[in-house]
C-alpha cells in the first residue's frame, strides 16, 4: 500500500473511530492488513496535520483539522502525481487523470485544497479522476501544471 493511500485510510479510520493514541491507530491499521510502526504513524499524523480533540472527560481523539488545508499541500501533491497518476486526458473543459488503483480520492483531494481558481471542482473514483476547470480556455494552463507535477 502507497503512504498516499495509508494517509487517506488514517482518516477514514479517525472519521468512524474514537482513536485515541499512536499504538490505537496502528492497531487499526493492522486490522485493515498494514503492518506499521510507531515511527511511522507518528510520521503520518504530522503530515496529515491530526489534532486532539475532547472525547468525553479527560479523553481525547485524533481528528482532522477542521476547515484547514493540508499544512504542504502541493508538495503532497507533487509527490501523489509522481507516484499515483498513469495518464492526464482533456477535452473542452473537462480533464481525467488517471491514477493507479486507490489513490485517485489523495489526488482529488490535494487538488481541492489548492483551490486553483481555475478549477471549479473534482470527482473521484478509485483510479480515476475527472477535473472541471471553467473557463474552457484555463484546460492549457491547468495541464501545465499537471505536467510540471508529473515530471518534479
């Protein structure tokens, strides 16, 4: 499994969850068949920018931070293009991008967080994106920057 995709199941996992440590959230993630460290959940938990919030007395939680983007978003998002995306198509204002199987909801997410004016929305599959981008005439500059992305 991709860090971009153990990345997207820790939030799956604190979103339907009550985690409360390091040790708890690995345990998850082995019960989802990923063998990981503590090293690296810690890791993840900084990259992901997770907070601790209040879950009943004395007790408190990861969460995702509310509203905020992730804290190095594009850099993220270079590495997810580098490592996730096979194929970048277009047509009139539409954009698909193609990613190996699991990652395409990472991509779409960075994506949104950067909140590219030109880019009015994402929907993602599993292995697929598919990117709105208004006006018609921005397609150009927006594969561009997917292809800059792409080669690092």
């Amino acid at each position: 499994m991709t860090k971009a995709r153990r990345q997207q199941l820790i939030l799956e996992i604190i979103a339907s969850t009550p985690v409360t440590t390091q040790e708890q959230l690995a345990r998850e993630l082995h019960k989802h068949g990923l063998k990981v460290t503590q090293a690296t959940v810690s890791r993840d938990i900084k990259e992901l920018g997770l907070v601790k919030v209040p879950a009943g007395e004395n007790l408190y939680r990861y969460a995702a931070p509310p509203g905020q983007p992730l804290v190095n978003t594009y850099g993220r998002l270079q590495r997810l293009f580098e490592d996730s995306v096979v194929k970048v198509d277009d047509s009139e204002n539409l954009i698909l991008i193609r990613t190996m199987p699991g990652t395409a909801h990472a991509v779409a997410s960075c994506l949104d967080n950067l909140a590219w004016p030109e880019i009015i929305g994402t929907v993602a599959g599993d292995d697929t994106i598919l990117v709105i981008v208004k006006p018609k005439e921005a397609v150009a500059t927006v594969l561009k920057r997917f292809e800059e992305l792409r080669e690092g």
